[in-house]
C-alpha cells in the first residue's frame, strides 16, 4: 500500500505478492534459518521501513523471528539498538534510507551471507530456480536469463516484475522500495 503502513501479520502476503527477487530471498531466509547476518538485516530491515512498518513492528518481527535461536533477553541487548538505529533513533539520529538497486548489486556477500542481488550474485542454477518458484514462465526466464548474462540486472529484474504482474513497468525497476509501490499499484487497480 501506498500509503504506506503495513502491519507485521501483513507481511507473508505482500512478501508473495510484490516483493523483488533480493527481499523475497532474504525473507525466506530468516525464516527458514531464524536468523540472518548483518548485511542481511540492513537490507531487508530498511525495505520493510520503506515499505511501512513502523519502528514497533520492526522490533516485534525480528524478536519473533529470531526467536528459536535467540533469547528475548539476548535480543534486545544485541539486535534491538540496531533496529532503532536503522529507524533514527539511536547514535547520530540519522533516518537511513532504504538501499537502491545500485547499492545492492555493487555488494559483495560473503559466505553465508543472503543480501545482495540475485540476478548479479546467485548462479544461474539458482536463479531459474528462483524463478520458477515466483511463478515466471519458461519463456520469460530465458529472457531474463539472456539479460542476466549481458550484465543488465535491472533490466532482468524488470521483465521479471512484467512476468509475475502481466503488466508492463516501463520506467524499468531502479529500487526495491518502487519495485514494490508499482506492484501495490497494479494488485489493488
Ligand atoms: Fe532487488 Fe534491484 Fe536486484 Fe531487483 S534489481 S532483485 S529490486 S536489487
């Protein structure tokens, strides 16, 4: 929504729905793994502030999340000043903006690291997998395979998103953040 508030019980949905490639990934992981590194967290953690969930919310969806393996008092001794850190409220007081797809695909993820950009940092095995499990036909995927492979990230991630929405995205994706408005503005048209 546009509007931009979502709750945490929101966020199953529109992870399915209008969530690129990198957010749904990082999604799945934390939980699948109940946890996530700290470039991870950022990534992801700065999208769902985009997107509109409020500093609260934020605290209660990582503490839930983690909660298999981290204890709630350890939770808030070692992640909670990150999240309101994130949010302005700690340190500096700075209010982070949410990461482009530039800063994203320039990243370097290391070993047991899942931010990034699938289209520049999975294999190819990977990604068709990926793909096929959002829903893009196998025509598609050899098209934006083709891109994947001539380096034009963006533009995979664009036929990507007009695969899965069946609707054009002229202005082509160049953040997260638009990926998912333009989404929420074609479901709910
Ligand atoms: Fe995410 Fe941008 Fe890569 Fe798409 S192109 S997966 S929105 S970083």
């Amino acid at each position: 929504n546009e509007a931009g508030e979502i709750s945490v019980k929101d966020i199953d949905h529109i992870a399915k729905t209008s969530f690129p490639l990198c957010m749904r990934h990082l999604f799945e992981k934390v939980r699948e793994d109940h946890h996530l590194k700290h470039g991870g967290r950022m990534q992801l953690g700065l999208f769902l502030k985009g997107v509109g969930l409020k500093l609260d919310d934020a605290l209660a969806f990582w503490k839930a999340e983690f909660a298999p393996k981290v204890s709630a008092e350890r939770f808030d001794k070692e992640y909670a000043y990150n999240i309101r850190h994130n949010y302005g409220r700690e340190g500096k007081r700075t209010d982070y903006t949410p990461y482009s797809c530039q800063k994203i695909i320039s990243s370097t993820p290391g070993v047991g690291d899942h931010h990034g950009c699938p289209y520049r940092h999975f294999s190819e095995e990977n990604l068709r997998a990926a793909l096929v499990r959002m829903g893009v036909s196998s025509r598609a995927v050899e098209d934006v395979v083709d891109k994947v492979r001539n380096r034009h990230y963006q533009l995979a991630c664009t036929l990507t998103f007009e695969a899965v929405h069946g609707s054009s995205c002229d202005a082509g994706i160049n953040h997260p953040n638009q990926y998912f408005i333009d989404s929420q503005r074609i479901l709910q048209s």
